[in-house]
C-alpha cells in the first residue's frame, strides 16, 4: 500500500463518523485538526488537502455543512498541549490529530 493510498484511507475513516450523520442536522459540525507539522511543509498540507477532499466526497462541505480549526505544532513537540487544549475549548465534535512517524533501525 502506497503513503497516498493509506492517507486516503486514513482519512476515509475518519470522515466515516461523519458521512453517517451527514444529513441528520442543520447545525454544522466543527472539526479540530492538530499536527506536529509547520504550516509551510507540504507534507502537512497535504494530509489536510487529502482529508479535506475525502470529506467533500463523502457530501461534507467547508464552510456549509462543517468548519475544520486546523493547529499546526511546527515541529514543536511543546507546543502541542497548548495548542490541543485550544481546540478542545472549541468542543469540536471530531478531534483528527495527524503526526510524521520516524523510525529509525540502529545496526
């Protein structure tokens, strides 16, 4: 499985809660979005573009039918507490946090 096939899945489960409660409500539904990434890195951006998209295809449209507060950690690992606090006093009803995961093999 390619990276971009597994985003897509990612996100794709992600958005599941939601697709199920699509049309079930007027109110719109706000969505947090944290990651460690910097805001300038494509890679980041690419994860929110990629969920973002998933969310449209499943009938979720920003700005109508769901608001997405996006956090970016910029790679500062001590920022992240503050910056998850922030969107929880937001009381999304979805929390997506999205990480670069290193491993790294000592020989």
């Amino acid at each position: 499985m390619s990276r971009r096939e597994f985003i897509k899945l990612i996100c794709g489960l992600a958005a599941w809660p939601l697709a199920a409660r699509a049309q079930q409500s007027d109110h719109m539904r706000r969505i947090a979005y944290l990651t460690t990434g910097d805001e300038n890195d494509p890679e980041p951006q690419g994860w929110l573009a990629n969920f973002k998209r998933s969310l449209r295809e499943t009938g979720w449209i920003e700005g109508r039918d769901v608001r997405i507060d996006v956090r970016f950690g910029g790679g500062d690992s001590n920022l992240l507490p503050r910056l998850a606090k922030e969107l929880i006093q937001l009381q999304p009803d979805v929390i997506l946090a999205a990480t670069r995961c290193t491993v790294r093999v000592r020989s």
